[in-house]
C-alpha cells in the first residue's frame, strides 16, 4: 500500500491531535494557510475564525486557565504574530499554560530585509517560557511536545513556535510520529521540612494562611479548607484564587491586593505566621501585607518564589502542593495545635457594604449595588470574568465566590479586554455552564468585534457593561493623587443599537430595579449574545477610599 505524504502543516496537526487539543483559536494569511486547512481537515480540533489575534490569544488564555490544558492561538506571520503577543504575555504573566504558533517568512528570505519579516522569536523569548523557529520538518513532533510540556510544568506559561513559510508545506518525513506523552510526576516534601513547618505553626500566634492560585492549578482547595479547620484559622486568598476558599466559609476572609487598608489587610497586620500556599508575588506587592517585612513565611508552592525584602521566606516546602498539605495536615493531627480564631469582623464589614448596597434606588446605580444583584442571579458554578479597571476593584472586594474559577480576574499583567474574548473560550471550556463577561465601557469597545465570533459560533454569553464614559480606574487615580483629572473622559455609542448591529440583544438599565430582572432574562435565555448596559455611580470610589482609610479594625 502506498504511504500518503504528508506536509508539515499535516504532521503538525497531528501533534496538536496527540496533545488532545480540540480548539485552536485564530485567523488565517496568507503564510499559514496550509495549517489552518490542515486544522480544518481534523476530526478532532475545530478551528475557531476570531476578529482580532488579539481576542484568539485571549479565547485560548482563559481555556487553558480553565482546563488546565494549554489553550492554542495561531496567527501568520508579522502584524497577526504581533497581535497574539498581548495575550500571550498576559497568559505567561498568570501563569496560564497556553501555545501560540505563527507563521514567518520563507527560510530563503530570513537573511535579509523582506515584506513582513521581523525577528518574532526574539519578540517572544521576554514573554514566553519557550520559543523557537521551526527550522526542518523532522524537528516538528519533538518542538511541539516540549511547548506543550513547558507550557503545563511546576509554574504554568505561555511558549511559542514560529514556522517558515516554505517549512510548513514541505514534504514530512514518513517515519515521523508525535511523541509519547510521559506521565507527570508527583513532587513529595522532606520530611524535615514538614518538621520545621510544625514547629513554626506550634510557635505562631496568630498565623493566617494565604492562597494563591496554585491552590486551584493543583485541585488543592479541599486540603487548604482542611488545614483551616484543623487549625482553626483564617484563610485569605488573592484575586486570582477567589473561590479556593468559599466566601460562606467561617474562616474565609475574602481577598488581598486591593490598598493598604482594605479589611482583608488588618488580619495580615496582626499575624505573625503567613501559610503562603501557592502564591507568586506577581499577583500583588507583597508589602501591602507584610509593611515592616517582620513577618515568618511558609512558601509551599512547586517553585521557589523570586526575592523580595516583603517576602522573605523562612521555609520553602517546594513540592507538589497537595502532597505537601497532606503531609503537613497529618504531622499536625499528631499535635495538640490549635487557635483561638474568632469570627472575623471583616466579613461582617462586607456584608454589611453589600446590604447598604442592595437598598439603593439610584441612577447611575452603586457599585456595591451591581456586584450585589449579579451575586443574586447567577447560580455557585456560573463563570464570571472580571475586566482591569475600577470595575476589578469593586468585584474582587465584594463579589462572594463559593467555587474556585468562578470568579477569573486577571491580576498578573492586569490587561484591559480580555474578558470579552475570554468569554468564549470559558463557554467552550464549559458549554454547559452561565458565563458572564464584566467589564468598563472603555474595555468593552477594545476587542467588542469578538461579538460577531460568538453569534458565528452560537455560544450563549451575557456581557454586563460599567458605562461611565471614561476610564474610571485611572479617574480615580488622578483624583486621589492629583485632585483632579485630565484626558479620561469619551463618548460612547448606543449600546443597544450596537449590540442589535451584531444581531445580540442590547439592553439599557433605565431604573435601578431593571438591571437583575434583565440579568435574569439574559441568563434564562440559554442562546445568543445579551449585552446589559449599566450606569454606574463611580463616585463611590473616593468615598470608599476615605471609608478605608479611616478604618481600623480590632481582630
């Protein structure tokens, strides 16, 4: 029988296949549509056409953070691969494994100056784990088994393959085979350092544990609720853990990174242990908990975390997180340790801001009044995705999450727009599950082309928009700093006749009462893209600043 040739592209594919990839986000040019017809021809990958590279590296960020597996942006070569860097910065930044493939210029032309020929390898490297240009078809199955085994190691990322134009339509060798993929080992702790972990948890005062989002990248949530409750103390969690810990919890605090002053901080003030577990600095200036870098720290984590004067560490358990707690929670099980951790006046200082909240009538509506009735309509495991900018500050502060990615907050590299993109790729993650997209007005009108992509696709989202004609986080800033502000404010469309432009279904909230009844309605509808469009009073921002800053909290 007479062996079908396959190209690079084909082989390519098939590596893709073997990795268990079953969508790659992108658009096509003109040197590499061989791929993206290749990609077509599978019977297990479906190729997602987006409206901006940008939206493609975003879809396949949010998918591999949900996951776990890398999510796959393609685009061709020089302005597409340029595209794709924003998301992949913010994946590398989140630690969200994701592989992002463009395509270069012929191998005959990379000597020299050519249309649309830039040196992207080297406009990768600084935000990648790993990148390389695929120089021969024989390389193809090794390349793509170690960025998919890079992108999903200890710290997750983002890694990158370049292929030239001629490669990707050369003829593969007949003999070549996608890679095996060998099974991941389990890191175990020393038993010396659980040793240690005891004694300085047996010496502590008042030790609180804080939980990153290693916690939820190893399915580490049930061991840091264990740990709590055998210990009896608080949990903090960052952004980007939200949920590892359910806000209904009696030892759930909410979350750190907002100010200096936020409640979750006067925990952190009056402790002298910090449970470190699974946290990267990147995710917030460990100063804002740790002011007089006086504090002892256990790290546990799988990697050992980068210097800081805020963040010195006394042990490292560096292993995998879930055999590390398992083991510290036995070694404690054998002691008699255990702390007087009454019930945080903190939760009742947010709960309290959410009622204050909900009883308001006003237009533009509060904040605290939004996060409050979207809490309301949406069930525990529906998704939200929560855009940078003042509409960040106010969901992660008071948005109750009870399941860990519930509630996805960027806080690495802290991008605008990614939610709407992200959207998609979270529904396709989970077709079966609400996703609701969260954002700014200036956020919003950044990737909203990617609407078109999601009624092409006929995915159910519910977008939800902050509108205060500007960019309100920076407002703030300039405010609180200057006094005053300048070059923040804009002019938007009519969000309903856009949203209707597309074919989705726009709303406008008119009365205070309407904006649950249409998140209601939208959420109920179970097709097609609703696009809510919500007044918000951001005065509220100074004033909750003056709140904070003259609050002091007795634990």
């Amino acid at each position: 029988m007479e062996t079908i040739s396959k190209n690079t592209a084909e082989l390519l594919v098939d590596c893709l296949e073997n990795e268990g990839v079953k969508y790659v986000f992108g658009i096509p040019g003109e040197e590499n549509i061989h791929l993206v017809d290749a990609i077509n021809h599978s019977e297990k990958i479906t190729f997602i056409l987006t409206r901006h590279e940008q939206g493609a590296s975003f879809m396949a960020s949010v998918y591999g953070r949900l996951t776990g597996n890398p999510g796959v942006c393609v685009a061709t070569l020089g302005p597409g691969a340029i595209n794709l860097l924003l998301g992949v910065a913010d994946a590398e930044t989140n630690s969200t494994p994701l592989v992002a493939i463009s395509a270069q210029g012929g191998l005959d032309r990379l000597h020299k100056e050519s249309h649309q020929v830039i040196d992207l390898v080297s406009m990768f490297k600084p935000v990648t784990q790993y990148a390389r240009m695929v120089l021969t078809t024989r390389a193809v199955p090794e390349m793509v088994r170690k960025a998919f085994s890079i992108s999903k190691r200890d710290k997750p990322g983002a890694t990158y393959l370049s292929i030239p134009q001629d490669v990707e339509v050369a003829p593969a060798d007949p003999t070549s085979r996608p890679l095996p993929i060998a099974p991941i080992s389990v890191t175990q702790p020393t038993a010396s350092d659980i040793d240690r972990a005891v004694k300085l948890i047996a010496a502590a005062k008042h030790p609180i544990i804080l939980a990153g989002d290693g916690v939820t990248w190893k399915h580490a949530e049930q061991y840091v609720q264990q740990l709590s409750e055998l210990l009896n103390i608080p949990v903090a969690t960052t952004f980007m853990s939200k949920g590892v810990l359910s806000d209904r919890h009696k030892n759930a605090l909410g979350v750190v990174g907002f100010m200096r002053k936020d409640y979750e901080n006067f925990a952190f003030e009056e402790s002298d242990l910090i449970i470190a577990i699974g946290f990267s600095i990147q995710q917030f200036d460990p100063k804002k908990i740790n002011p007089r870098g006086d504090k002892k720290i256990i790290h546990i984590n799988m990697f050992r975390q980068d210097t800081d004067s805020h963040y010195d560490v006394t042990l490292n358990i560096i292993a995998n997180i879930r055999p590390s707690l398992a083991a510290l929670i036995q070694a404690l099980q054998e002691q008699d340790i255990h702390f007087d951790h009454r019930k945080p006046l903190i939760r009742e200082m947010i709960q309290k801001e959410l009622a204050t909240g909900a009883k308001s009538d006003a237009i533009p509506m509060l904040p605290q009044k939004i996060v409050n009735d979207t809490r309301a309509v949406l069930a525990d495991d529906d998704i939200v995705l929560v855009d940078t900018g003042a509409v960040k500050m106010w969901m992660a502060r008071l948005y109750q999450t009870y399941l860990p990615n519930t509630c996805l907050i960027d806080n690495g590299l802290s991008t605008m727009a990614w939610t709407l993109p992200g959207a998609l790729g979270a529904k396709l993650a989970y077709p079966d599950r609400t996703v609701v997209a969260v954002m700014g007005d200036g956020s919003f009108m950044m990737n909203s082309q990617e609407i078109e992509t999601a009624i092409r696709e006929k995915l159910h989202l519910v977008i939800v928009i902050w509108e205060d004609a500007s960019y309100g986080l920076i407002k703030w800033k300039m405010d609180m700093e200057l006094q005053h502000h300048d070059e923040v404010d804009f002019n938007n469309p009519d969000f309903v006749k856009y949203a209707e432009s597309f074919g989705a279904v726009g709303y406008r909230v008119e009365h205070a009462a309407d904006f649950k009844q249409m998140l209601a309605t939208a959420v109920a509808a179970k097709t097609g893209v609703h696009i809510i469009t919500v007044p918000v009073d951001y005065r509220e921002n100074l004033k909750l600043i003056k709140k904070l800053g003259n609050t002091t909290i007795r634990l």
